[in-house]
C-alpha cells in the first residue's frame, strides 16, 4: 500500500479530541505524522488554558484596580482630618487666653447643655485640645470647647476631643473662630480675650489682630473698650455677661466726663447687684453729672382710686422706692400708713 493510501485512512479529527471521552483513553499515534499532530494538539490546549488563566487574571487586575481607587477616594475624603479620643477631664487645662466668666458655668443655658452631653452619655461634639507644655501644667490645653469640657467634669464623663499641635497664634485664631461660629461669647468676655492676644504680644495692633481675625476694626474697638472698664463699673451689673457692644461709647463718654461719679454710681449699682436689669443700670452709671443722685430710671407707678390719681410710686436704678400721696391724709390714716410702712421695712 503506498503512502497515499495510508494517509488517506488516518482520522486527523480524532488527534484533535480530548485526551479522554467518557472515561476512555485514545490509543497513542503509531506513526510519525500523528505524533506530530498529538504533540500540536496538546501545545493548542496548554495555549487556551495559558489564556484562560491570563484572561482571569486581567478581570481580577481590574476589580482589584476599582477597588483600590475606591480607597484611595474614601482615604482623600479623611486627609487632614484628626481622630476624636476619649480623655480624662482632669487632664485638660484651661488656655491662658480662655475667655470665659465664671457666670457662663451657672444658670439654666448650662444646666441644659450638662443635661444634653448626659443623656448622650458624653459630649457628641468634640473639644479641641493641644499638647500642654509639661511640667506642673496640665497634660492638654483647651483651644476650644471649654463649657463642653466643664459639663463633662462635673458629670464625671471622659470628653471627646480632637487633639493638635499648634502654636499660639493659630490657637488663639481657631478659638475666636469657633466662638464666634456658635455666637457664643458675650461682647465682654470677646474683649477680654482680645486684650490678652494683644498683651501677650501674638497681634502687634489692634488692625493685625482684626485682619487675621476677619472682624470689623470698630466692633474690635468697642469690645476692647468694655475688656478695659473699671472693676468697678464692671461688678453694677448682674454679671458681666449682661454688658452690650452698643454700650460702650455710652460707658467710655461717662468714664471721660465724668470718671469719680461713675465710679460712685457704680459703687451704689454693686452694692444692691441684680436690684434693677442691665439696662436700668446703664442708665444710672452714664447719668449726667447734673442728674439728681438715685434719679428715677424707670417709668412712676400711678395708683388711682375711683378713676382718680392718688398716689405715685417711683423705685431709682438701685430699687429705692419713694411713695407721694396726693390727698391729705387725717391723723387716722398718717398712723394707718406709718405703721404699715414699719411693718413692712420689718420685712426686708
């Protein structure tokens, strides 16, 4: 038989089968044309499989491409930001340029806010702190937050606080920021703070301070203004607290014209404190010097009986009362009245 009828009976499509159908193995090629066939045949399937196995791994190069992208967004959306820590309120100082009276820890707005942080178990917005500078001072200063940090010492809570290093200034600036966001300080305790920066040297003029501070040179005037009143004059009121921006030309035209009376005026307004309201004792210290001492600041009580004026009862800035009869009275109701009057004074 010639070579060409042998080739002609070779079935090529079978050295192109799977090394195996139904479990049964092909017999192995005799002949040196069907060797080469299974040995072409075999590098075929080792290619596809190669390419498969490529193929898997350029889709999972991909997902995991996405995914790292992912990440890389999510960490950009955290980049500068600073973890929120559970401190010891023991452990935190107040900042040399704090700002705030003693009367901001007092009254009913505190007493909410401490309740507030207590039913949340501690306070939902962090303080901000800086490393203190060792030694006897405390472990961390306050840049802001102080009223959050009081609350959660009296409660006996851990405070929440983000902690960063900055110097001084920066300090000073983020504290006046935060302030003045939540509007938050009274324009006294605004001025306080201001005149501390300015003493301690972090502005060299009151146009330093208010461009890096981005506020109004006047009410940055006005407010240093009220940061420099007398002590005196300071204590007539309630509380500091109680003291306007608008005030201060008023109190700084009566400190000029007029300072011994001032200083008397307020002396009186201290010693009967929380007597009259803040702006009844305005009107008392910035009274003209030609004003009749104790001159009435509030608006004369007119008592009538049967339609008719009878008698005017007036109380000065300090609550002292005057009472003028406008009938005669017998001497029945003189004694009626003066016995009335002692008992009352037995009273306060």
């Amino acid at each position: 038989m010639g070579l060409r009828d042998k080739a002609s009976k070779i079935d090529f499509a079978s050295l192109l089968a799977p090394a195996s159908v139904a479990g049964a193995e092909l017999k192995a090629p005799k002949t040196a044309p069907g060797a080469m066939m299974a040995h072409a045949n075999d590098a075929r399937s080792e290619l596809l499989r190669e390419n498969e196995e490529l193929r898997g791994r350029a889709a999972r190069s991909t997902e995991l491409e996405a995914e790292l992208a992912e990440a890389v967004s999510d960490l950009r959306g955290w980049e500068g930001a600073k973890p929120v820590r559970l401190l010891d309120p023991a452990q935190i100082g107040r900042s040399r340029f704090a700002n705030r009276h003693a009367s901001s820890y007092l009254g009913d707005e505190f007493e909410r806010l401490k309740r507030e942080i207590m039913e949340a178990g501690g306070n939902v917005q962090p303080i901000k702190v800086r490393p203190g500078k060792g030694g006897d001072e405390s472990a961390y200063e306050i840049v802001f937050g102080h009223r959050r940090h009081e609350a959660c010492r009296q409660l006996g809570l851990p405070v929440s606080a983000v902690v960063d290093n900055l110097d001084d200034r920066t300090l000073f600036v983020e504290m006046d920021r935060e302030n003045r966001e939540r509007a938050d300080l009274s324009p006294w305790e605004q001025g306080v703070m201001y005149l501390k920066a300015l003493d301690q040297g972090l502005f060299s003029s009151n146009r330093q301070l208010a461009t890096a501070l981005a506020i109004d040179p006047s009410n940055l005037g006005k407010s240093l203004s009220l940061a420099k009143l007398p002590e005196d004059v300071v204590a007539a009121f309630a509380t500091p607290l109680d003291i306007q921006l608008r005030w201060a030309p008023l109190l700084n035209k009566a400190l000029e014209d007029d300072p011994a009376g001032l200083l008397k005026r307020a002396g009186e307004m201290a010693a009967h404190r929380g007597a009259r309201g803040p702006k009844a004792v305005l009107g008392y210290l910035v009274a003209s010097p030609t004003s009749v001492p104790g001159a009435v600041t509030v608006e004369p009580q007119t008592l009538t009986v049967n339609g008719k004026k009878a008698a005017t009862l007036r109380f000065d800035a300090v609550g002292r009362a005057a009472l003028h009869v406008h009938r005669p009275l017998s001497t029945a109701q003189q004694a009626a009245l003066r016995q009335m009057a002692e008992d009352f004074v037995k009273g306060l």
